[in-house]
C-alpha cells in the first residue's frame, strides 16, 4: 500500500448521484458515468471520483453515493449535476483495484494514519479516485482527508 501527502485544490465535477444501500448500484452508477462521459468526450484521460458520504450510522436507504468527473466546464443535461471536489490535504493510498484490497486499506486505515503522524479529518468525505491511466494499469487511489 503507496502513501503519499496531497494538497488537492477545489476541483469542480459533473456528478451523478444514487441513494440507497452501498453495493453493485454503486457499480452500476459508474458504469453509467464512464458511458456519459464518453458520449461527451470527456472519457479519455479522465479523473472519476466515488464519494461515498455516509457510514454504518445511516439506514442503507439513506445512504448517498456520488460518482463525479472532474471538469472545468459542466456540460448539463437531466443527466448529470454539477458540483466540487473540497479543497485540503489528502493522504492518498494506492492500491489494487480489487475489492479485497479496498477492504484492508479500511481496515489498515486508521493505524497507517497515525504511523505518519497524521489525523483523518471527518468533516470531509474519502475520495476514491480513478485515473484512467491507473485503473488501466488494474489501480485506484483513495483520498483520505487529513487534518492540517
């Protein structure tokens, strides 16, 4: 597991949002996002985003799920909204893109914080974050906001 600092700027996204319990809608809704975004030019290079906003503590039927792009412009259509990445310092792990390894980064998460000295910051959602190149490659990182 790769552990670098980032100091990531406001980025401002098309997204798509579900609510619901967190699962292979999830999937589907970044399926649908990949589809929009090739329709529209924007899938090449691109940087997809998953946030998921809410944990244990919500009803599955409450739960938000965003799959967001990051773009300078919005192209708008029923389809998609805009919004923003929050600006702030990230401690970004990269990882396997595969679902066991996601479950021992949550797992491992909290003490690989402390062993860098860092603190999570929970006014800020984790971002999963999937550059095509990486996601190429069989990657994707996760954004964990930090306390500065």
């Amino acid at each position: 597991m790769d552990l670098n600092i980032e100091q990531l700027p406001i980025q401002p996204t098309v997204y798509m949002r579900r609510i619901g319990a967190y699962g292979p809608e999830n999937h589907k809704l970044m399926e649908a996002m990949k589809e929009w975004a090739t329709h529209h030019g924007l899938f090449d290079d691109s940087v997809i985003y998953g946030i998921a906003y809410d944990n244990e503590n919500t009803p599955p039927e409450k739960c938000r799920y965003d799959v967001c792009l990051a773009a300078a412009d919005c192209p708008m259509d029923e389809s998609v909204r805009c919004g923003e990445i929050p600006a702030g310092k990230y401690a970004v792990f990269t990882i396997p893109h595969t679902a066991e390894a996601i479950q021992e980064l949550y797992e491992a998460l909290i003490q690989a914080l402390q062993e860098k000295g860092l603190q999570f910051d929970d006014s800020k959602p984790i971002l999963e974050r999937y550059k095509k190149r990486l996601v190429d490659d069989g990657y994707c990182e996760f954004c964990v906001p930090v306390k500065e």
